[in-house]
C-alpha cells in the first residue's frame, strides 16, 4: 500500500476523537527518542541517561571541590623538592589554574541540579493540566457548536467568543478566579499562555546554563586536565636525574683523583723538608704550594659535589611528586569523562523538553483574534499537544534524579531506567552517516591537541603551526556540537510540522468538499507545507558553515620539509655526539693512566725522589717499584711526553700533576659538549614529533570532513526533494512531504543524540 494510500484509509470515516488520537500518534512514530516507555524500541546503553550517570555528575562535583583551589595548598600537595618547579607547565601555577577550572567548573553542579528538579517538577504539574485544560477546551468548542449560541450571539471568531461570559462547570481547574465573576475564554486563555511563557523561559534559561556547562566541561576542563597528565608524561625530570647522577659519579671519581695527588704531594713536601737543607726546604714549599692547590680544588669539588647531590635528592623528590600527581589526574580525567557522558545526555533530554516547550509557545503565536473558531481550535491543540510527552519526559527526569539522589547517599550504584528509545524503524533511503567514524577521528584530534600543546610548551616550535591546528580542534569540537544540535532541531520542527499536517488532514478528510471549510483547510495545508522546510533550511546552513571552516586543507609539503631537515640535523648531532664520545674515551684513557701512575708513585716511598724532579726508568726502578707499577708509570710518562709540547727536561712527578688537571678538565668539557648534543637531538626529536602529530591531526581532519560531509548533503538532498514538491494535487504534496520528512528524521534521530 502506498504511503497516500495508507494515510488515506488511515483517516476515513474516522470520528474527531479518532483524528485527535491519530493526529497526536503518527508524530510519535517520528519523534520518540526522548523516553523509554514503548516495547520493542531499544537504544545503545551508552547513550542512555541513568541514574549511574546522575550519580557520575555527583561524583565529579564531590572530586572537583577536593581540589586545592589557593597557590600555597597547590604547592603543599605537590610537595616538590626545594629549588624545583617541575618544569614548563607543571608549575604550581599551572596545576593552580587546572584545579580552580575543575573546581569553579565543578561547583556550578548543585545549583544547576536543583534548579533541573524543581523546573522538571513544575513542568510535570503543568503537563498534566494542560492535558486537562485540551480537554475542557474542546469540550467547551463542542457543546457551543452543538448549542445555538453561536448563531444567536453571531459569534464567528475568537475575538467575539472571548466576549462571550459562560459557565464553566468546574472546567480549566488551577485557573483562580474573583469570587462572583462569571469566566470568560480570553481569562483563561490569557491565564494559559502566560503559564507557557513562564514555563519556556525558566526551561531556556536552564537550556542555556545547562549547554554552557557541557561546553565548559568538554572543551576547557577536561582537556586542561588530560594536557597537565600529557606534561607530566613527557617531562624532562627522568633524563635530567639520570644525567645528573653521571655528573655526581664523575665528580666522584675526580674527587677521589684529588685526593691520590694530595696525599701524593703531601708525602713529597715532607720528604723534601727532611733533607733539612736550602734546597729541600724550598721544594718542601714547592710541594706544600701543590698540595694547597689540589686541597682547594678538592674542597671546591668537594662543596659542588655536596650541591648536586642536594638537587639530585629534590629532583627524585619532584620526579615522585609528578608520578603522584599523575596517578590522582588520571583518576580525576575518569570521573570527568563519566560526567562528561552523563552531561551530554542530560542535555539531549532537556533540549528535547525545551523543543517542545518552545512548539508550544510558538503555537500560542499562531493565534489572534482574527482567527474563525475552528482555525484556533487547531494552534491551540499545538498548544496542548506537546505538553503529553513534557509530562512524561519530565516525570522520568525527577525520578532517575530521585533514584540517583537515594542509591548516590547509600554509596550504591544499581542498574537505571531508560530515559529514552528510538524512532520507528523504517527502512533508510539517505546514506547512513557514521557516527562511530566521526567520533573516533574527532577524538583522536582532541588526543593529539593535547599532545601537540605539550611539545609546543617543550619547544615553542612553529608557533603560527600550532596556533592554526589548536583553532582547527576548536572548530571540529564546534561542528559535531551543532551537527547534534542543528540535527535534534530539525528533527523536532519537522516531526512538529508533520502532526499539524496530519491533524489538517483527518479536518479535512471530515469537512464537506468545496465548502468555506474546506477551503480553509486547504489553504492552511499549503500554509503549512511553506514553512516546512524553513528551519530545517537554517540548521542546513550552520553545519555547511561549519565544513567550511574545517575544510581548509594544510601543504603539508612545507612541514614534511621541515622534519626531512630536522632528520639531516639529527643525523649530524648524531655524528657530532659519536666523535666526542671517542674523544672522550681517549682522553679518559690518558687521564687514567697518569691517575694510575700518580697513585702507583704515591704508595711507594716518594720521598727517594728527592730533589730529582725528572722521571726516568732508573729513578722509578731506584723507588722499589714492581714491575707492573713501573710499567704504569711509564707508561704514563709516554702518553704525557705525546701531549706535552716542551718536554726537554722530562717528565716530573709535578708535570703529572698538572696534566691530570688539564685532563680532567677536558674530560669535563668533552662530558658538557655531549650533554648540549644530547640536548640538542631531544629538541630536533621533539620536533620531528611535533611535525608528525600536526600530520596526523591533518588526516583525522580529512577522514571527519569527508564523513562530516555526507550530513551536508542530506539536509541539501531533504530541501531539494521538498522544493521540488510543486504537484497540483495537494494530497499528494501532504504524502511526498510526510515520506521526506520520514526518510529526514531516520537519518536525523541518532545523529541527534549524544
């Protein structure tokens, strides 16, 4: 059976109870994505709003305000070790700033909270007379119809039945009245509107907070948190620590070098002043100079040493205190993402309440004196008609919120009510947009923000880069939150469009053909098939904006460019750190061995020496050398007489003093110069890093605007099918918009959700 067809029969010979009924159902097959109460119609849990979620919200609220929220509670938790501040953007201050975002944000819960129950509740109360109110209105319009006052008075629209004073018997309860009046109808319509103007204000400006802290709480908060763990992870403290503990074992073993020649020269000074003449005398002071000098050199170590093991100590400190940190803000990022979850189905669930109240009242402006009782009849069951699902979607909001209150005070978490089903299941004619597709890559991005906002803190590298890829993020996050948002509009409007239409049909399928009425009728139907596409056509136009900023595409030939050039200069600081690390080997070896001769001479009886300053075979075999020493000091003896330039008088017990210092100093010098160069190729690594995450971010951004794509070309194909729909036949029109607007909606539903 055709659609026209099945419509067709659907109204025939129905009664106006009947149309009422059948006028409220078929948008209900479209629009139900807001409750759970019907079988057979089932949703992803993880799109469901639970009492679990309500409970995750209580959750973050209770973490966030644990959170230090002053500088010195900050730097009390962080308990870093003196003299450090963690780094680029692990400063007290940085934290200080994550938690009072997480905070502030966090303290804005209670109030919202409460102001959700006690709207919802005042919505649930009003819902349930306005479905009462329907009722007496109809009633009132059916006996004035069936009685002859309307011929008697001559009252044909409603500014002239508004004039008309009746009883009511007891009908429109709640709406006070002065004692002694007899009602009329603009009373009590003005009493109504008023109470819809109420209601939709109190529900937009909670839409509005409500919106704000979602927003707030996927784009600021969470994401400060995930940079702070992304900072902590990428720090530098485990590479500085090791390469300070290097220095301290060096520095170690220069020390104890120190005191070999002390000692050394120690025992030379008082072997000389035992001669007891002029000349030993005076090569005892020689000595005793040396001496001097090592020992303050030895101290000056000495204290460096003392230093450095002070900072490595707070730097282990500090490295602690991150790893603390991090644990807590992964924990922390948990319980906000639940939240997160938890807000944007809680915002579905009020935008759809919202959609409704706000159909309402858009209905109450239809309405004007001008109006023939029949045309205000129909906007006024607009009027009423949303207020069946608000009562409904509201009394299940107050309950889940009721449950979560109770199981969140005994520390008990239990399984949750639906909060809302599908649409009717029909079979799809518009090309399925994946969801999952979109999601995934938006993630990813949000992911490698962070990661690029990390090594640009590092590095401060391309800053126009970054600054280009940060807003990109920025404008990808902006578009899925419209695509749901334009999607959940669009799909409520048109399901609203279509049970007006319904309702003109089942009036026009039950008036006389060719009457006043029926003309009406017909012209109300074209009225009403114009403005159909009107505010889906808007929301069309915001996500085509929105591609628009996402599809400017990125050279990524200049960065490819610049990370072959990073590749050239990590291979040459490669090669640079290889040469200085055989520098060092060498003159390592040269230190040791005048180190090993030093000592060798110092154990045997340095005063034989005596005043004999040049070092040969036969004054080291006339000490009592072993071999094995001998060979040591000789040794020695060669390697210095290669590297020093005036030898003529030979080697003394004095030039190896001093050219152990010479050495050690350019074995400190080489240790400095592979230390930048190791500095050096973790700058160009994290550039190279840098460079690859801004490539990667480019292709997510090209995998969503070729999936974000297709939701553009829906909403064209949609206006286009209904710009095209010029038939003369205006039944047909009515049945070719209702097929439309169905293949629209099943598109539309679980994009439209969170």
């Amino acid at each position: 059976m055709s659609d026209n067809k099945l419509w067709a029969a659907s109204l025939q010979g129905a009664s106006y109870e009947k149309v009422t009924e059948f006028a409220t159902e078929v948008p209900k097959l479209l629009t139900d994505a807001s409750t759970a109460d019907s079988d057979g119609v089932t949703r992803d849990t993880g799109l469901l709003l639970t009492k679990k979620q309500i409970i995750d919200l209580r959750k973050y609220e209770a973490a966030g305000l644990a959170l230090p929220y002053t500088l010195q509670d900050v730097i009390d938790y962080l308990r870093f070790g003196a003299g450090q501040d963690g780094g680029a953007g692990l400063k007290a201050a940085d934290f200080l700033k994550t938690f009072t975002d997480t905070r502030d944000h966090a303290k804005r819960w209670s109030p919202l909270r409460e102001r959700i129950m006690l709207t919802g509740t005042e919505l649930k109360l009003f819902g349930a007379s306005m479905q009462t109110y329907g009722d007496d209105m109809q009633e009132v319009y059916d006996d004035l119809k069936a009685a002859p006052l309307l011929d008697k008075h001559n009252i044909k629209t409603l500014a002239e039945l508004k004039t008309l004073k009746i009883n009511m018997g007891g009908k429109f309860p709640g709406i006070e009245l002065e004692p002694d009046t007899l009602p009329d109808i603009q009373h009590y319509l003005s009493k109504i509107f008023a109470r819809v103007a109420s209601n939709l204000a109190n529900v937009s400006a909670i839409k509005t907070d409500l919106d704000k802290f979602g927003y707030d709480l996927r784009e600021k908060v969470l994401p400060g948190i995930k940079l702070r763990v992304g900072l902590i992870q990428t720090n530098s403290y485990p590479a500085d620590i090791k390469a300070q503990d290097q220095v301290i074992t060096r520095r170690a073993a220069e020390i104890q070098e120190k005191n070999t020649q002390y000692k050394a020269l120690v025992e030379k000074a008082l072997g000389s002043a035992a001669g007891l003449n002029i000349f030993g005398l005076g090569m005892a002071i020689y000595y005793g100079v040396e001496a001097e000098n090592v020992r303050a050199e030895r101290k000056k170590l000495n204290e460096q040493q003392d230093k450095d093991i002070e900072i490595l100590k707070n730097m282990n400190q500090t490295l602690g205190s991150l790893k603390r940190v991090e644990h807590d803000l992964q924990n922390l990022t948990v319980v906000a993402i639940d939240a997160d979850l938890a807000t944007q189905n809680l915002m579905h669930v009020w935008n759809v309440m919202h959609r409704y109240v706000t159909e309402s009242a858009t209905a109450i402006s239809g309405i004007n004196d001008a109006l023939s009782l029949r045309r205000f009849m129909s906007p006024f069951r607009e009027v009423v008609s949303p207020w069946v699902q608000i009562h409904q979607d509201a009394d299940a909001l107050i309950q889940v919120f009721k449950d979560a209150d109770q199981e969140y005070s005994q520390s008990q978490v239990m399984a949750a009510p639906r909060m809302m089903r599908t649409m009717f299941i029909e079979q799809q004619q518009y090309s399925v947009l994946d969801l999952q597709a979109l999601k995934n890559s938006q993630s990813a991005m949000l992911d490698d923000g962070i990661t690029a906002e990390a090594l640009f803190i590092r590095l401060n590298y391309l800053p126009g880069v970054f600054d280009r890829f940060k807003r990109l993020v920025g404008d990808v996050n902006a578009s899925a939150r419209d695509l749901r948002e334009c999607s959940l509009n669009s799909k409520m409007d048109l399901e609203s469009r279509i049970r007006k239409l319904a309702a003109l049909e089942a009036e026009l399928a039950g008036a006389v053909a060719g009457s006043e009425e029926y003309l009406e009728i017909e012209v109300d139907i074209a009225t009403e098939l114009k403005k159909l596409p009107v505010l889906t056509g808007k929301q069309a136009g915001k996500i085509s904006t929105r591609l628009a900023n996402i599809s400017d595409g990125y050279d990524q030939g200049v960065t490819r460019g610049f990370a072959a050039g990073l590749e050239k200069d990590l291979a040459g600081a490669r090669e640079v750190k290889a040469e200085l690390g055989e520098y060092l080997v060498n003159a390592q070896g040269e230190l040791k061995a005048v180190a090993d001769a030093i000592s060798a001479i110092e154990k045997t009886a340095i005063e034989k020496i005596g005043n004999d300053v040049a070092l040969t075979i036969d004054k080291i075999q006339a000490l009592g050398m072993a071999p094995p020493q001998a060979q040591i000091v000789m040794f020695a003896i060669e390697q210095l007489k290669k590297s020093m330039a005036d030898i003529n008088d030979g080697i003394s017990f004095l030039n190896m003093i001093h050219e152990s210092r010479k050495l050690q100093e350019k074995v400190n010098d080489l240790f400095k110069r592979i230390a930048q160069e190791d500095k050096n190729i973790s700058q160009t690594l994290g550039r190279i890093e840098f460079i690859r995450v801004v490539h990667s971010l480019d292709d997510q951004r090209q995998v969503y605007v070729s999936e974000y794509k297709n939701a553009v070309v829906v909403f064209a194909d949609f206006l286009s099918a209904v710009e095209k729909n010029k038939t003369s036949d205006l039944g047909q029109r009515v049945s070719l918009a209702i097929k439309e607007v169905k293949k629209l909606v099943t598109f539309l539903a679980p994009v439209s959700l969170p």
